[in-house]
C-alpha cells in the first residue's frame, strides 16, 4: 500500500472486475488487503471499463457502453446483464469486508467517510521514500 494523490482516504483498486496473471480474480484480493488493515479501511474497486471521474466537488462513474463488468444493468429487462461501474468497500469492526455499488454520479463528500483519525486509514509502506528517491519526477 502506497501514498495516492491524497483524494480518497483508502484503497483504489482499479480493474477490480479481471482476473489476475495469477489466475486469481482482484476483488478476492482487493478484499485481503483491505482486511489486512483492519477495521474502519476505506476502499473503492473500479472495474477495467470504468473509471471515476473527479471534478471539483462531484464525481461520475464513466464506462465504455457495451463492455462488461461487475455491477448488474437496472436497465436490463432480465437483469442478467452486468456493466462497468465502482464499488464502495469499508472493512467494518468485526474485521468483515461490506460492499455496495458505487452511484453513477454525486456529490464527492457523499462517497468519502468522514475521517476523525487519519492514522486508522492511511498506512504509509516505509519503502515510498526510498522509491521517491531511486524514481525522481522529471523536471524542465
């Protein structure tokens, strides 16, 4: 787990809805990770098609029409079909991971839980300043 651009207090796990190159799918393993860092561990899994988008105050979930996902299609007349779309995960204080559906668009201070001790929510992996280090940004 590393430092990410400072607007989610948690985990983003993009491509959420594939299979790893280790034949296990991400969710499970998104899943243990967030477990790892125990209760109160915010998350978001955004599957391959989609993306969340940030502007300002709002968010939206984007998708590419056509394409599959993890989230069932409302829209679908059997409701068989799945689209693209973001899940909202939280590891709650028996240590079990919930999840719900991410809405397709909002305020952004309606997805992100208020966070009193941000110690209980961003762990920082020791090795970030080393890599910060070996990998400079590049400079004009």
């Amino acid at each position: 787990k590393v430092e990410g651009l400072g607007i989610w207090p948690g985990m983003i796990c993009p491509h959420y809805d594939r299979i790893q190159s280790n034949g296990s799918p991400r969710m499970e393993d998104f899943d243990q990770m967030l477990e790892q860092f125990g209760p109160y561990e915010l998350g978001i899994g955004i599957d391959h098609n989609a993306a969340l988008e940030v502007v300002g105050d709002d968010f939206r979930v984007v998708s590419i029409p056509g394409e599959a996902g993890s989230v069932a299609d409302n829209e679908e007349e059997n409701g068989a079909a799945f689209v693209p779309g973001a899940w909202l995960k939280y590891v709650d204080e028996a240590g079990n991971v919930q999840k719900q559906v991410c809405p397709r668009s909002g305020s952004l201070s309606d997805l992100l839980q208020e966070v009193n001790d941000p110690e209980k929510h961003i762990l920082i992996d020791d090795r970030v300043d080393l890599c910060r280090k070996e990998n400079p940004l590049l400079r004009d």
